[in-house]
C-alpha cells in the first residue's frame, strides 16, 4: 500500500517534524498542499502543544500528523554535568558567562500518558514518534479513534521490532538524514545504514508500508526511493528554508553557505547523536564525544553558550540540523517546494 | 551519455574491481555477460599482472577495464610500525607469533611509469584509477590508444578535481561501498556522503557521465541510480560470493552470516578507511584507530595474526571486505547476477 492510500492524502510526501525549527504554519502549509504535514510536539509545553494541535484542526480539513519523541528521561547525574560543563568551562570564560547560571534549555519531553486527552480532542490522523514507541497502553488510545501509528527504525532489527508491535508504517532513516537519529535498539552507530541499502532492506524485511527518509531533495530522488520499494518518502532538509519554517536567519544562512555539505553525527548539543552543519564546538570538542551527558541533558549547558555567540552573529554553538543532501533548500512557500518533489501528484491534486 | 555507449557495453553495470578476492575469472565472466569486467591490478606484481593481462585479452572481445590503485607510498617510520607492532603485541603472543619475523604482506603498489609498455601490448579498452589520477604524463599514453579513463570521487570537490583533469567518467563512490574508500583530497571521513546524497550532487556537478556505487545490490538499485541521474552502476558486494571470485570461504561464509549487515569503515587492516564486516580486531582496537600506520603500510604486521588465525578457523584478523548492502551475494556465476540487476539489457544481449 503507498502511504498515498494509507494516510488519504495526494502527494506522498511526509514532512519531518523538526522540532525547534517548525510548527503548525509549515505542516499546514504542506497538509493543504496535498502531503502530510508534521507537528513537532517534542519541545513544546503542554499548554503550546495544545494551541498547536488547535491551530491545526481550524486550519485543514486535510490529514496531517504530530510527532513525539519517546525517549525515557534519564536520572539525575550531577556528576556528568559537572564534567560536561568543566569541559566547556573556557568557553564560558571566552564569552564572560558565568557557568553557575544556565538558564535551562528548551526541554525535549517525551509522549506521556497525561497528554492523551489533549490528542482526543484533537484526535490527530496520525502520529509518529521517534526513538522506538511508547507502551502499548498508550498506543491503545490513539487506535481507538483510528490514528495511524508510524515510527522511525534505522537497523533492519528496530523495523521489525517495530511492525511486531503493530505500526501503520515504519520511516526507514537513513544514515543521511539531518536531526536526531532514531535508533532505540543499539546505539552503535557503525549500524546505522544509508538510504540507499536501508530502504530496500526494510522493505525485504517487513510488510507494512516503508517511507524512505535521508538524502531525499527533489523529484529524481522521490522516483529514486520508489524504486527502491518505499511506499512513499519524508522529506525534512528541503524544507527548512521554506517561507513557512521557523528556521533563524543563522541557521538558513548556513543552509546556504559553501560548505553546507559538510555534516555529521554529533552528540554535543542533546547528547544522542544528531545530523548538523559542522561548527566551531564539533570541530574543537570533536562530533561525538564521551564527556556529552545523556539525552537530552547535554543542551541546557550549551544554551547560554548559543545565545552569547549567536548576539555575536556567530554560530560556533548553534545546532545547525541538516542532512547530508542540503541541494533542495529554496526560500519558497512550502507548497512550491511539495509541488516541485512531486510533479506528478502535485497536477492531480489541481 | 550513458556508461553502455561510453564504454560500448550491453549492460550498464561496472563490476567493481576487488583486490585480494577476484583476478581475471570474474572479469571475463562479467564482460562476456555484456557488463564491464574489472581486473584489479593493485596487488598484483608485474609478472602477475601480465599473465592476467595476457588472460583478458584471450578470453574477451569485449571492454573490459583495468583497475589501478594511485597512492603515493609513504617514507618508512620506523617508529609508527613499531607502535602499531607493540599494539599488537598481545595478539601475538595469544597465537605464539614472533613479531620480529614478519612475512611481507602481498605489497599495493601504485600505477606508475614501468607499467606503460606492459600495459600498451594489452590496450586496455578502459583503465581506472582509485585515490584519484597518477600524473597526466602517465594518462597520456592510455588516452594515446584509446582507453576510457575513469576514477572515483567521494565528494562534489573530488569530482570536479577528476573532471578537470579530463576523465571520460567519474564513479560516485557513496557511504556504502565496500572496500577502500576512494577519497583523496580530504580525509575526512564526516565528508563522506551516502550513495543517495553523492550520486545527485556529483550528477549536478560535472558534465561527464557518473557511475553510481554503493548499496547497489538488485535491480531495483539500478533502477534507482538511474533515476538518480546516475549513467550506470558499479557493483562490487554482490558478486563476492560469484564463482569465479576467489572470495576465500571464511569471507564467504562472513557473507552469507546474519551479522553480514554490520560493517564498518576500519583503518585497521591497511591504513586506509575501507569497508568490511566487522570482526575482532576491529571491536577490540576500535575500527578506526591512530596507531595504524600509513597505507598500505599496517598491512604486514597482520599477515601473520591473519595466517594464524585463518589456520584455527578463525576470521578476528582477516579483512572481511564488504558494502553495507549484502543483500545481493549469490553464488551462482556471475552472468546470472548481471543478468538480475539489469533484466531489460541482459534480455537484449541474448
């Protein structure tokens, strides 16, 4: 079944949620145009989540989707902290801060069981999460009003941990793919597959509906992982110079630069591994390092870091999310951008 | 202009030249099949490779294409083996190896000057290189005959370096791949880019025909690189376990395992990143590890962990060369693989 069917929409394209970077305007902009729009739930509150979702029933009769990260929160490590923080201690002498004082970074929350009746107003379409699923007694809810259930899986083994627990449709993220990683199986990263050998692999593997996501930029490659058995594809990189993103004026104008090409995995700024333009603090502390404390601690630390340099103009701490293939960024609405991925659908939606 | 018209071929494929696992019985397999058969010359010595040579030439007139590897061998350092030797002390004393007498590991010499009358009494219809280009003073003699000139990129950069320099076809050598990576102006592996990012970027970028590389293991993956852009494909993974390869049967059996998926890029065996399934040595050092000396130098230390290990069944020291996609290993002959990844063309062939 192509996700077209599965989620009644015309163009089958999913947009990623990006948390940080987007909101309703974007997953409207694209739900109307004929994809599926995304609402990243991960770092809103409860009380923004809730305007979100209401600014998402009044602004499309069509299907869209909300994502949560399911992450479980981890302990208190004072000591981790203490040495992340001694570890960025020149750079907070740099910029004069005072390490003491952090204010604390916009907190990553994961799908909890006091958000269910906040959906069930809403009883959004669909909704995705990342890094695995939460237990089944809260997938129940979401089924009973007959939302479609997607998550991410990076390894051949999470997509069929993934269809035995009943998914609607699994996003195989190749290792291409800007933002976080959605391993929750194994956290070698030597796992983790490109697009290219991943899709093909999930589709093999399992026989629920397979949405390509990494690398993807333009219509060649939506034909690209169609061939290659996917049922559809998701598209996040493209769209984060779209009219309708949030992305700051700093992060599009490294969308934009020369060497936007030039990504990696880093766990500096939340501490799991995510895709980003390589910066100043992944160059001297290195992409991936030991000292970052777990998920999503290591962020409340940078943000003071990130709010001095960017008053500088500067982006040495500033998580530039991108995916490898930054080619398809336009500073366009996002239904031109849709339009352009699927020329095909785009005229039949007319 | 697609690779069949270039090259004067049936079938758009490039059978990758493995060093080390095949020599001219694959090549011959895959020319004949209306593919481009390709005989790796790296490890060989001279009087090897014109005995290979001498086997091309007899059992084809079909294209067929030579492959070279074009490093500069480093200075000795005396001491950076006798590091990498110190850090493999343990290991040899566990297979009571005396790490004083070192056998010599088969040697990877670089294309240069003494091979050219060799090379001129076979004409090879194409010659391509690995670490970019020997000097134009060595091309101009092979473009004297007639031969296509080819290498591989591993970044946009890379490809328009080749370009530059005249090459007829430039390979996109994505993530993916197995074996060495092919980069040469930068050795930074986080500029490496997956096979669905690299194919459309180097496409855009240059105006010679692109051969796509890298998790391309069925005809969908062809289908796929097409779409891309790509003008053919190179396939080196699938035909590991052909006939006519001389994949040894330990790498065989590695190939057919369930743990084949996970590889990695190891620096342990060579010097050089290059992909293969990961093993013992490469969990215990780390696949990538600064105690390796330069390529092809960590080469012979290993020989004898490798010979040792090899004699008690074992694989911990041996290169088990492999791309991320083993899906497409079949032991069958290799006109049958060929004939799998493009059904249209070998239809047309017979």
């Amino acid at each position: 079944m192509r996700i077209a069917e599965l989620f009644g929409i015309r163009v089958p394209v999913v947009q990623a949620p990006m948390a940080g970077v987007q909101g309703s305007a974007l997953a409207l902009a694209v739900s109307n145009a004929g994809g599926l729009g995304s609402l990243p739930a991960a770092m809103l509150g409860r009380d923004a989540l809730g305007r979100e979702l209401e600014a998402m029933q009044r602004g499309t009769t069509r299907p869209w989707n909300v994502n949560f990260f399911c992450h479980a929160n981890p302990a208190p490590d004072p000591a981790a902290d203490a040495a992340w923080r001694a570890l960025l201690d020149p750079y907070y002498r740099e910029f004069g801060i005072a390490g003491e004082l952090q204010p604390r970074a916009a907190a990553r929350e994961p799908f909890h069981a006091d958000l269910l009746p906040l959906l069930e107003r809403f009883r959004p379409p669909v909704v995705s999460f990342h890094f695995g699923l939460p237990e089944e007694a809260l997938l129940a809810p979401l089924r009973a009003w007959g939302a479609r259930i997607v998550s991410s899986a990076t390894t051949v083994a999470e997509a069929r941990w993934l269809e035995a627990r009943g998914v609607d449709a699994i996003i195989a993220q190749g290792l291409e793919a800007g933002g976080h990683r959605g391993h929750f199986l194994d956290d070698d990263l030597t796992r983790q597959m490109g697009t290219f050998t991943l899709t093909p692999r999930i589709v093999a593997a399992v026989g629920v509906p397979v949405i390509a996501a990494g690398g993807i930029a333009d219509a060649a490659g939506v034909r690209a992982a169609l061939a290659l058995g996917a049922a559809g594809v998701q598209v996040g990189t493209a769209f984060l110079c779209c009219a309708e993103a949030t992305t700051g004026p700093m992060h599009r104008a490294a969308l934009a630069a020369p060497d936007a090409d030039h990504t990696a995995l880093t766990n500096l700024f939340t501490g799991r591994p995510a895709r980003g333009i390589v910066n100043r603090l992944m160059r001297e502390l290195g992409p991936i390092n030991a000292a970052a404390p777990a998920f999503p601690s290591a962020a409340s630390a940078l943000l003071p870091l990130r709010q001095a340099a960017e008053a500088r103009g500067r982006t040495d701490f500033t998580p530039l999310w991108a995916g490898q293939n930054t080619a398809g960024c336009r500073a366009v609405p996002a239904a031109e951008l849709l339009a352009g991925l699927a020329p095909g659908a785009a005229e039949s939606a007319q």
